[in-house]
C-alpha cells in the first residue's frame, strides 16, 4: 500500500496538482488534502462546510484521470456533501456490518454538476426529467462508470431507494 501510495502521489505531482500531506487517518491509506479543492480538469464545490476535506490519494487521482472526459461533457465542478467520512454502509435504510469506502477515503458523493455554461445539473430535481434528447446526468455517470479508475456509480438510475438524490463515486484502490 505505502508503494501505490507513493506512486499516486507521483502522478498528481506530473498532472499539477496541488495537495498536501494529510495527517494519519485511521483506514486512509494515503491522506491529503486538495487546499484549492483543483483537480485537473475539475473542480470540487462542497454543498455545506469549510475546511479541510480529507480524502485518499487514490480518489484524488482517479478525478483527476476522469477530467478530461468530464470536460468533454461540459462538466466543471462536482457539487459534493460527503467525502471522507467513518462509517458503515447504509443500505435500505438500514446500517450495516460493512465499512463504507468513505471511511477510507475512496468515495464521494455527488449531488449537483456544474458546467462551463454556468448551468446547475442537481441529480434530485434532474434525474427524472432528462429526456432522450438531453441525458447529460445520464452521459456524466456514464463517464465515471467507463472509467477503469471507478467501480460502478450509485445513481438514482441504479439504486433509486438509496441514492435518489446524489450519485455515489468510488475510486479502485488499484492503479
């Protein structure tokens, strides 16, 4: 874990990125911090709180590799409520015996998209409206998804009951 975490601090220093160290965090395998909350293409906007937001080194760079497709779509900022936080997984309504992968740092979630326009995509109020001709949630998960860098995205497209209003991104721990 300590080389892969070496080695993804290596790529986010030959893409630019500004970060620091963070302070040990139990279960986070490489803790930073992003100060200007820039990576690459992309830009993090949290919702409520100020701050540090502590997250996996893995995360960061997975961001930072889906960018420009991200760009590609018009997307700028992920208007973010929750990254690192410890706790078990929720799943239907329930909390279970598993540790949720924002306990390690590796997972965000997601509850608006901001584009180069200056349009506001909110996946509560927009997930459901989209239609064939317009399906640019649609098309923003779906990068994601292609993204070796990523597991599969929670949407309101896939687990309506417990992501109805946030998309939920994992980053793999693998490089």
């Amino acid at each position: 874990m300590k080389a892969a975490g070496t080695e993804c601090l290596a790529r986010l220093d030959a893409a630019g990125v500004e970060y620091t160290k963070g302070k040990p965090i139990k279960k986070v395998s490489t803790p930073l911090v992003i100060p200007g909350l820039v990576l690459g293409d992309i830009v993090l906007t949290p919702l409520r709180g100020n701050g540090a937001y502590p997250m996996d080194c893995q995360l960061a760079a997975a961001i930072v590799e889906v960018g420009p497709d991200l760009a590609a779509l018009g997307v700028r900022a992920l208007r973010f409520r929750t990254l690192h936080e410890y706790r078990n997984v929720r799943k239907n309504g329930r909390t279970t015996k598993i540790l949720s992968r924002h306990a390690i740092g590796l997972a965000i979630d997601v509850f608006g998209f901001e584009l180069t326009d200056g349009t506001l995509l909110e996946v509560e109020r927009d997930w459901k409206t989209q239609t064939e001709a317009d399906h640019k949630l649609a098309d923003i998960v779906e990068a994601f998804a292609a993204s070796s860098r990523f597991r599969t995205p929670l949407s309101p497209g896939n687990d309506p009951r417990d992501h109805d209003d946030h998309v939920h991104l994992e980053a793999h721990l693998r490089i």
